[in-house]
C-alpha cells in the first residue's frame, strides 16, 4: 500500500509541487532579499528584530498569517476568472504569490531558528529539505530547465547589450 501511495503522488502531485517549488525557488532568495532591504529603516528593523526574537509557536502563528490572510484573495481571484475577468484574476492570483512568497520567505529566515527549536517542526524540516534539494537538482538537470536557462541567458545579455552604458 505505502508504495502505491508513493508512485501515486510521484504521478500525479509531484509534477504540480514541482511547478510551485520552481516558482518558489526562482523567488524565494531575491524576494526575501528585497524585502530585507528594509530593514534598513529603524522602525522595520525593530519589527524584524521582535520576529526573530519570538518564541517558537508564536513565530509558527505568524509564519502562517500570510497564507491565511492571502487565501480569500485568491479565491476572490478566482471568483473574477469564473466571472470572465480572466486577465484581472490572473493578475491578483499572480501578484498574490509574488507578495506571498517574498513575505513568506523573509518570515521564514527570522523565524526559522525559533521554528527549528520545535521538535516536530525540525524533523519534519529535516526529511522536507532534503527531498526538495533532490526534486530541485532533478529539475535543474532536465533539458527543458537547461534550455530555457540557456534562453533567459542570452535574453539578459540581448538586453544588456542594447542598454545604454553608464
């Protein structure tokens, strides 16, 4: 049974995880970062230091805040695709999970030491990280990821090129 339930998931949610930690993954470092630059004002810089110094379920609880905060967003977004406002709902759906994902990153990096101090959390990290580092090198190895980094590249450097100079 535990390995029909293994090649069942590796069938059919594996492929649709694997879309989402792609996009995770592509924003999750420079998203976290961007917001990071704030802290660079003294009032967003207490609030970051008072995240990082909660105690583990109330960094928990706020860790999880986003993701409930944006769910009746998206599902307003979808309301409007069911409604015909395809390009409208896509736009929220699409800037919900830019939004989402950069908040969610940089709770995670201060929140993450308080997080690790949860026993369950820390096992469940630890099983977690590992499959998605091999998902995610699996990915990276695929020709399609290979060609469309390939593409991405040489658009950039296109750009760069037809940029002005400083």
């Amino acid at each position: 049974m535990k390995r029909f339930l293994r090649a069942l998931f590796n069938a059919t949610l594996a492929p649709l995880l694997a879309l989402v930690l792609i996009f995770e993954e592509w924003g999750w470092e420079p998203l976290s970062r961007l917001i990071g630059r704030l802290a660079r004002l003294p009032l967003w810089a207490r609030m970051e230091a008072f995240i990082a110094g909660l105690p583990p379920y109330a960094a928990l609880v706020l860790y999880l805040v986003p993701i409930v905060l944006l769910l009746p967003i998206k599902l307003l977004a979808l309301y409007w695709i069911n409604a015909g406002h395809v390009a409208l709902g896509l736009a929220v759906v699409m800037l919900a999970k830019i939004m989402g994902t950069a908040i969610a990153a940089r709770l995670f990096t201060l929140t993450h030491p308080a997080l690790m101090r949860l026993p369950w959390f820390a096992r469940f990290y630890g099983r977690w990280k590992p499959w998605k580092d091999a998902l995610m090198a699996q990915i990276k190895a695929s020709a399609p990821w290979r060609t469309t980094k390939s593409m991405v590249r040489r658009v950039r450097q296109w750009i760069r090129n037809i940029l002005p100079k400083r």
